[in-house]
C-alpha cells in the first residue's frame, strides 16, 4: 500500500529496532511499477492453502528449487511449498518475506519482518536457508535492513534498503553506486550482471553494482528474472512480457500476457525448456512456450 506523496516505486521502510542473531526453527508500474511492499498486517495466517488458491494475498517472490524441483512463494505470511493437490504448505517460521532469492539447491536468502512470537529481530536483516526454508539463520544486518529488493547470484548477495548494499559471505558489506531506487533486482547466475527495474528504466551493472547504465533497447519493466547467463524474462507494468536472448542487450516483446503480475521467476528444465512463472493476485501461472501462453500452475 503506498503513502501519500510517495512513488509507487518506493519499497516501505519499517522503523528498525535493534536486534541480535538467532538461529529459527519453523514449524513444518498498475500504475507505473506498481508496489510490492507491504506492512506488517491483520490477514488470516494459513498453514495450507485451498488446491489451487494462493496462500496468501501478497506474494513477494517465487521460484523453483533446482534440488527439489518444488515451486516456493515468498508471501507476507511466510515461505510456502506447492503439494501434489496444487495446494500450498507453509514451511519455516512466519516471516514477511519481503525479499527472497534462491542461489542454489536448497539455499535460498530472505530479509523481511517476523510475525509476533517469532524469535527474530526486527527488520530479520540478511538471513540464509540452507535446508529449503525449514530454518533460518539471521546472518547480519538484524534490526537494521529490510530488503524489499534482493538477489543472489554465485558471487553474493544483493540488496536495497534505502541504499544498495553487497555482500560476497553474508556478513561484510559494501555499498553499491545505483542512485535511482529499484522495483526489483536480478543477477545473472553467474554474477556477471546484475539488473534493476527502476522508473528511469531498467539498469544493468557490470561489476556488482559499482556503477550502473540504462539499457536503452529495453523497455520499460517492472520485474525480471534470469532463466541462465543469457536469457532474461521481463514483465511490463501493464502485465506484458519480454524476453532476450542476448544478457537484456536487446528485447522482443512475447504474446502472452501476465496482468498484475507480484512476482516472476525463470528456469530450465532437465530438457532444456524454458519455464516462466508469473504471480498475479489471484493465481501461479506457467509458460513453456516461450510466453505465448500461460496456464495454472499444477506441479
């Protein structure tokens, strides 16, 4: 929800308190780039969705494991798994996940609010998952950073909470030179490059965030995802996609739409096919055709 007098772009910023390390076990542009962040919140708190329903009404990020293979949602009421039946269990503690990156089998990075009762600080800073999102360890910035754009990539991690920060082991930081505030943020797998959606446009930066240029074949995007070093899935304000072949180089719009669109993901799978998942407010959707189509998410 956004504030008067503040760009839609513009993540929420909690008022941090001070907070230590813990080690957590769970329980088992509509308008022109349109707000991802949330606040802390009255909604129900479901351990399983309905087959087919969404978990929850703000999702902040999706993936699928590569180890697993399991399609993972980053909601405001925590980190949830699809089952057979296209329904939705909840693994870990309940997080607002307002940040969530997967860098690997099994491994994925968060930042975010914990709920009450749950013994994190408040902002959870920078933490890491090492066994699919069943626990979590705080590893630095807790009761400081509440990253609403975060990403990973086999060189570290990223971040932007009112500035962009990186980090090659969790722990030491670095400052990053993008002026502009980012709806989003994507690094290519190999850490080569890393994008940011922003009202200027998207930027790309070439060296971990030390200095950043415009695209200027791109158009204008709210959300990208890297499926490899090469191939980038972007989403337009207005739900449409593109893709490029090319590291964001060039872009060609695809026919499929995506309309209000919270999250995107993209991958290979074994046989070398693209899959795109889209996270729109009442539903998953998946592509394998290159965005031409989209249809439920089943498996």
């Amino acid at each position: 929800m956004t504030q008067p007098g503040r760009s839609p772009l513009s993540p929420e910023r909690s008022q941090p308190r001070r907070g230590s390390a813990y080690r957590v076990v769970g329980a088992g542009m509509v308008a022109m780039l349109a707000l991802a962040g949330c606040g802390q919140g009255s909604e129900a708190k479901p351990v399983t969705s309905a087959p087919g329903a969404l978990p929850s009404t703000h999702v902040h990020g999706i993936s699928r494991d590569p180890g697993s293979g399991k399609v993972n949602l980053a909601t405001h009421t925590g980190l949830f798994v699809m089952q057979p039946d296209a329904s939705w269990q909840r693994v870990g503690p309940e997080v607002d996940l307002m940040g969530f990156a997967v860098s690997g089998p099994g491994t994925f990075y968060a930042s975010g609010h914990p709920a009450v009762g749950v013994d994190m600080p408040q902002p959870v800073g920078l933490i890491k998952s090492t066994d699919a999102g069943a626990t979590w360890t705080v590893l630095s910035r807790g009761g400081e950073s509440d990253f609403h754009a975060l990403t990973a990539s086999s060189k570290g991690v990223m971040g932007f909470d009112t500035v962009l920060r990186a980090t090659p082991d969790g722990k030491t930081w670095s400052q990053g030179g993008l002026a502009a505030q980012p709806r989003s943020l994507a690094a290519a797998p190999d850490g080569s490059q890393v994008l940011a959606t922003t009202e200027q446009g998207l930027l790309s930066s070439p060296d971990g965030g030390a200095t950043w240029a415009k695209v200027p074949q791109a158009p204008l995007l709210l959300l990208t995802a890297w499926a490899d070093s090469k191939t980038v899935v972007g989403v337009t304000p207005e739900g449409g996609l593109a893709l490029s072949t090319d590291a964001a180089r060039t872009w060609v719009p695809a026919p499929g739409k995506a309309p209000k669109a919270t999250a995107v993901s993209a991958s290979r799978d074994k046989a070398g096919l693209l899959e795109i998942l889209v996270v729109t407010d009442t539903s998953v959707l998946q592509s394998r055709d290159n965005g031409a189509t989209f249809t439920d998410l089943k498996s």
